[in-house]
C-alpha cells in the first residue's frame, strides 16, 4: 500500500520590507482529528518499514511532522497507538471479506473465497496485517480491537455453523481456514512461492483449495 505523505503548511508573511530580516516559516498547528490521522498514517508507514516495533512514538512524530509530545494527547503510549492500527486492520478485513462471500450460495465456495480475500489483504496491505497481527497486542486491553475482531468472527461463524451445528466446532472450523491461510499468506510474503501478481493469484488459489479440502473433509467425517 503507498501511504501519502503528510503534508505540512506554512505560514510565510506577504510582506518582505528592505532591511527585515526574511519571513519566518512556521508550521500551522494540527486540528485533533488532523493531528490523530497524521500519527496515525506516519505510525503505519513505520510499521511498513520496520515492523510494529521498530520504532518509538518519538519517532512517528518526527515522521507526522509534530511535537514528540503531540502522540500522548490521543495515545497513551505505542501499544494504544498500534491497537488503533491494528482496529484498522480488522475493521479492512471485515470490509473485504463481506465482498468476499456475498453473493455466494455454496458456503464451501465461501470459505474458499474467504481464504483467498485474506491472502489478498496480507498482500496489499502488509503493514495492516503486521499491527493486527505481530503487535502482540493484548485485545482485553482494548475494547475497541476486541470488538473490531469480533465483527470478523460474526461475518463468518453463519458460514462455518452451516456445517456445524456445535457453536465450539464451527469456531475451530473457522480456525483452521484461517490459519492454514495466514501460513500461506506469510509464506506468499516472505517469496518463497515467487513475486509479482502471479505468485498472488496462485497463492490464492491454494488458499481457497485448501479451504475446501478443510471444510469437505469436516462435511464428510
């Protein structure tokens, strides 16, 4: 994903009288939601570049173009800031994986659609999917992450229950499509199955045949 760059304005005075010294340039302050986004995208380019932990507030301030202690009036500390991302994250996910299944009758199809949408997002969105999954974050925490993660599970729990009628078993259904997944996805990531939109298409294709084979052999057992 290419992340604009923050843009920061001047204010230069009009006015250049002989003998005054040159207008001095001085950044205009952030409204808060300006201020919030700007960490925010500043943090998620970082996330990119070095990881979720790769990098201090300090750091994203520097990047967003604000005080280093701009961060501490909407962010306790990094691990709030990362939950934010990684509540983005979730909240992509859920977005991309309701287009995934909808119009979809066939609820192996489904799940095979789902399974390659999430090799699509860890693809097109790497520093997304590093917040929401390599932060290491504790979602009791955040009630806003946890909820966002739930929101996923809510999406796709029908489809799993229509071959489970055990709530517990439908979850772990999930799990498992899920996880072999996210295991292809950082496998696709990492250029052990090639580059390029080829590698992408063909990774999600295992994806979704693997989605299958999972669920065909949970209908048939």
């Amino acid at each position: 994903m290419t992340t604009p760059m923050v843009n920061v304005v001047y204010l230069v005075s009009d006015v250049n009288l002989s003998g005054m010294a040159p207008p001095v340039r001085r950044p205009v302050g952030h409204h808060h939601g300006d201020l919030r986004n700007s960490l925010l995208r500043a943090s998620l380019e970082l996330v990119g570049e070095r990881g979720p932990h790769g990098f201090t507030l300090a750091e994203a301030s520097r990047r967003a173009g604000v005080s280093v202690a701009a961060p501490y009036k909407h962010f306790a500390d990094r691990d709030a800031l990362l939950a934010e991302l990684a509540t983005q994250g979730y909240r992509e996910q859920r977005h991309r994986f309701a287009a995934a299944v909808k119009g979809i009758e066939d609820p192996v199809e489904q799940l095979a659609s789902f399974a390659a949408s999430y090799v699509r997002f860890a693809a097109e969105e790497p520093a997304l999917f590093d917040a929401t999954f390599n932060a290491g974050l504790d979602k009791s925490r955040y009630a806003e992450l946890a909820a966002a993660g739930d929101e996923v599970a809510r999406l796709l729990l029908p489809v799993a229950r229509q071959f489970m009628s055990d709530p517990d078993a439908a979850f772990d259904l999930l799990l498992r499509i899920a996880a072999a997944a996210h295991g292809l996805a950082v496998f696709l990531r990492q250029g052990l199955f090639g580059v390029g939109n080829a590698a992408l298409s063909a990774t999600e294709e295992k994806a979704a045949r693997t989605a299958r084979a999972i669920a065909r052999q949970d209908v048939s057992s």
